[in-house]
C-alpha cells in the first residue's frame, strides 16, 4: 500500500497560552487494493492555549495522532496544561476503488454501484489537561453507494496521551519555531515583536544549555548554521547571533576569571594568616626553650 498525507497551517492567530484560532489544510493519497483515492480538506479551530499539532483527523489511512509538533504545546510545556478549543471540519474524497463496496479484487462477489465523491463535515470540541487530550466530533458523512437510504451520521472520540523526553528539555522553544507560528515574518509590528520574542528565546536557549565561559567560535558557528540550514533564522540574525554569543562569551570568561582571582586572593590571604600565626607559636616556643636553657644554666653555676 501506498499511502501519503501532508498537512499545512495556513493561518494562526495567538499566542501559546492565549485565545487564538488556526487555519490547517491536508492533502491525502491512498493507493493499495483496499482503498484507492485523493482526499483534501480544511479545519478551523479556536478556542484557548490551542495545542502545536495539526488537527483532529478522523480514523483513516495516515491519518495523524494528535502529536504536538514542539515543546510549546499545552501537554509538554509544563506551565500551563489546560487547553479548550472547538473545532469545524470538511473533507472531500474522490474514490477509485472501495473494497468493501466493490467486492474482492480478483475474483466476483458481492458488490454495490459506489458513489465516485464522498463528503465529511465534522464539528466538535477538545479538552487538554496536562498529558491528555479528549476529542469528541460529530460527523456527517454523505451517501458512499447507490440506493443508501440516507447520509451517515456518526459520533467520534478520541483520547491520545503525549510525553516529553527529558533530554529536549533544555531545547524548549528551539525546536520545530517555524511550526508555532507560520506568521514570524516582518510584515507589521505584531509579527516583528512575535519573532523578536523567539528569537531571543533562541538566545537564551543556547546560553542556559551551553556553558558560556566554554563556547568557542567554533561552536557558536556550528549552532547558529544548523538553527539557519533548518530555516529557523536568516542569515542577518545569523550574523547578529554569532556577535552576541561571542560578546557574552568573552564578559562570562573574564567574570570567571575574576571570581577565580578573588578566591584565590582569600585562599592566599587565609594561608598567610595561618603562616603568620604558626611561625609566631615556633617563635614563642623558641624563646620558651632558650629561657628554659637560660635557667638551667643559672641553676648550674650556682
């Protein structure tokens, strides 16, 4: 079998923990013995801390599971994971063959005169809490072969959980940036504040999983190429980047280098002070032994 599904954001509107809505488009192709057809669609959500996946699909070949795209998302964020939203969907599909309606492939059997269009209109409502996501939609399918009485009414749950490995943790924000927001472009203030935000995220992601007073040039280059080849910067905040690690870089190095100064100045100072005072207890004991002699000498002569 061979099966592909593409899926696309097409608007966005809000921010991670804020009311928002989404725009997200799919493009489908099956093509096996079972089912052979293209189907495309379109869905609008909006509610509140909208979850970074791509949708609530109905059960069907490479149809998603509801995984989040980022660390942004309401079940991987680890501040806020509640999330409410309702959800509207149509899809259509132009069928070439249907093995439960046009019977076995190579042999005759039991067949009905398929309709060559199918529709589904889906409308619903989801619930995020922490990990869990809980779905339920109401589906209107139209009719699928000649002589059904009526169109198909059906309702559809679905329950995913999601979990976070802990290594990304510190990479929280620096994955997947395009797929949050679609619209971080500078195409007016709100978009230039929206990217300026993550792109000191970026910064400030790099600086905590990084040590600074370790990052070398070289590692700095390697860092922003790979956050460029992947799209997530321009070239320009590249270059600006590169600038800013290295600056911080080098204040980190000589802070260190201070700090290191002033304890080993203290360290110095209290082995002084331990030196002072053990030579003063030799010196005392000097002169205690040279009275004692001194004495005894006297005591001698007498």
């Amino acid at each position: 079998a061979i099966i592909y599904e593409r899926k696309l954001r097409l608007l966005q509107g809000g921010d991670s923990g804020d009311p928002g809505f989404d725009v997200i488009a799919h493009l489908c192709g099956t093509l096996d013995n079972v089912y052979t057809y293209a189907n495309t669609g379109m869905e609008v959500r909006a509610g509140w801390n909208i979850p970074t996946d791509f949708g609530d699909a109905l059960i069907r070949p490479a149809g998603d599971t509801n995984a989040p795209v980022n660390a942004l998302d309401p079940r991987l964020s680890g501040k806020n994971g509640f999330g409410l939203y309702v959800f509207s969907s149509v899809s259509g599909r132009v069928v070439l063959r249907d093995i439960f309606l046009d019977g076995n492939t190579f042999t005759d059997s039991h067949s009905v005169d398929k309709k060559y269009f199918v529709a589904d209109v889906a409308a619903g409502v989801s619930l995020v809490i922490h990990h869990v996501k809980l779905s339920y939609a109401q589906v209107l399918r139209t009719k699928e072969f000649k002589g059904q009485p009526d169109n198909h009414s059906f309702g559809s749950i679905t329950i995913s959980f999601s979990w976070r490995l802990r290594f990304a943790e510190e990479l929280n924000g620096l994955i997947s940036i395009k797929s949050y927001n679609t619209n971080l472009s500078t195409d007016g203030s709100g978009s230039t504040e929206r990217r300026k935000i993550m792109f000191d995220l970026i910064k400030k992601t790099i600086l905590t999983s990084v040590g600074l007073a370790a990052m070398t040039k070289d590692k700095v280059e390697e860092l922003v190429k790979a956050l460029m080849e992947k799209g997530e910067i321009t070239e320009n905040e590249g270059e600006e980047l590169i600038d800013d690690l290295l600056k911080k870089s080098e204040q980190a190095r000589k802070d260190l280098e201070i700090k290191v100064e002033d304890t080993v100045q203290k360290v110095l100072k209290k082995m002084d002070v331990a030196t002072k005072k053990e030579i003063a207890r030799l010196e005392k004991k000097v002169r205690n032994l040279e009275k004692k002699k001194a004495s005894g000498n006297k005591t001698s002569m007498s």
